[in-house]
C-alpha cells in the first residue's frame, strides 16, 4: 500500500513539474524552426510540388491559453509552392493580434510544436464547406450602378 501511495506521488509530482513548465513563456528564437515547419506542412497540403518559406516574422507570441493547450503566435509570413512552372503563394501581413497564425507548445522532448488546435481547425472546416456549397452564380456583383444626381 506504501508502495503504490509513493508511485502515485511520485507520478503526480512528475506531472505537476510538466504542467507548471507551461508558465514559461517561449521566446521567438525558440519558436521560430516550429513555425516554418508548420507553414510549409500546411501549404503542402494543396501543393504538388516544392515549398519553401520566403519569409516569417513573429509579431507576438500569446500568454498560455489553456483552452488552446499552447501559446497564441500572431506571426506575418510568405509562403511559395512552385510546381513546375507554376506558382502559389500564402501570404499573411497581417499584424493585428485579431487572428492568431498558430498555436505554439513546448513537446516532452523539449522541442517546440506549432499547430492548428482542433476546434478552431473544425469551424475553419465547417466554414469552408458552406463556402464550397454557395452557387457561385451568386457571388457575382453584377449589381447596377448607383444613381447620381445630374450636376
């Protein structure tokens, strides 16, 4: 019974020492390598061919959201595919802390991960399929011209 009390603290000690480490904030060096992964995983998920980050520049890094398990990162960014002679790119210059680029965490590893946490990845889904399930005759501004008056 000693034995198993003693695991159990000892457990639970290990596991408090994981969670309070969230209390340190990261810093952008340390964030910076998660982050290029990210932009370049998530631009090949509609890219056949090779991708490469132009440039990446972190405007801030969030305080811990728990709802979020991570830190918010509001970051600007070029993202280029090149498959064959074409290209695309992704580009965000946004530097509000409206929307934030990624969710940062620091792994058991010690290494930093950044990711999409899955219930904003969710609505962003739900959002594009009623976007994909607009008649795009609809989108169309063929709206007439205002009227003004004669001068």
């Amino acid at each position: 019974m000693k034995t198993t009390s003693l695991l159990l603290l000892l457990v639970l000690g290990i596991l408090n020492t994981i969670g309070c480490s969230q209390d340190e904030k990261p810093t952008a060096e340390q964030i910076e390598p998660a982050l290029r992964t990210y932009l370049v995983m998530e631009k090949a998920r509609t890219c056949g061919g090779t991708v490469s980050v132009d440039r990446v520049a972190i405007n801030k890094i969030g305080d811990f959201e728990s709802k979020l398990d991570g830190y918010p990162v509001y970051a600007t960014f070029a993202v280029v595919c090149v498959d064959g002679s074409n290209s695309s790119s992704w580009v965000s210059d946004d530097t509000s802390t409206a929307n934030f680029t990624t969710v940062v965490r620091k792994k058991m590893s010690g290494e930093f991960e950044c990711f999409m946490p899955e219930l904003v990845q969710q609505r962003q889904n739900a959002l594009q399929r009623q976007a994909d399930g607009v008649d795009p005759n609809l989108l169309k501004t063929d709206a007439p011209k205002p009227i003004t008056a004669p001068r």
